[in-house]
C-alpha cells in the first residue's frame, strides 16, 4: 500500500468520525428546541448526550473560561463543521495527488 492510499484512508475514517459527531451534535440541538425544558429526561436526547461528550468536552478544554456552557454545543458543532471541510479539502487534494501520478505522460 502506497503512502498515498494510507493518508487517504486516514483521511476518509476522520471525515467519517466528523460528519458522525456532526450529524449527533445537530440532533442533540434540534431534540433540545422540541424538547425544551425536560430534555434531560429524554431517552435519545441522553443518547446523544453520551455520543457528543467527548466532543464537548474537547471543546470545553481547547476554549477560554468567558465561554459560557450553554454555548459549547455551538462551538462544537463550528469546531466539527471545521474540521469537516479541512478533510474534504484534503481528500480532494489526496484524489487529485494520485490522479496526477496514474496519468500517462
């Protein structure tokens, strides 16, 4: 396996891990507005919960204390959208990488 192919593969599963925090951390956010105040007793909504913490409390460690908790979840939710973009980015670069050097010249 070519160097090429094993960046490109450690692209795609971290592309894949972002757009699953992605996707967890939009309906932990759409599950708190329907839910409102008793979200906490909701069984998907604590589902969610236990699937962006990690995310959360990367985000919680990596920003400064004038951010207030209520709004670590947007933060995430940024941070993942981020980090998403520079794996596609990345990807598109390691496809057209190795389009290049499979050319006839």
């Amino acid at each position: 396996m070519s160097s090429l192919a094993l960046w490109y593969n450690v692209v795609v599963v971290l592309k894949a891990v972002a757009e699953i925090a992605g996707l967890a951390l939009l309906g932990q956010g759409v599950l708190a507005l329907l839910a409102g105040p008793s979200r906490e007793i909701n069984v998907f909504y604590r589902v969610l919960a236990v699937m962006t913490s990690p995310v959360r409390m990367a985000t919680r460690f990596i920003t400064p204390r004038f951010v207030v908790d209520q709004h670590i979840g947007l933060v995430a939710f940024a941070l993942v959208v981020l980090a998403w973009i520079l794996l596609y980015v990345a990807k598109v670069y390691l496809v057209l990488r190795v389009a290049s050097e499979t050319l006839p010249p």
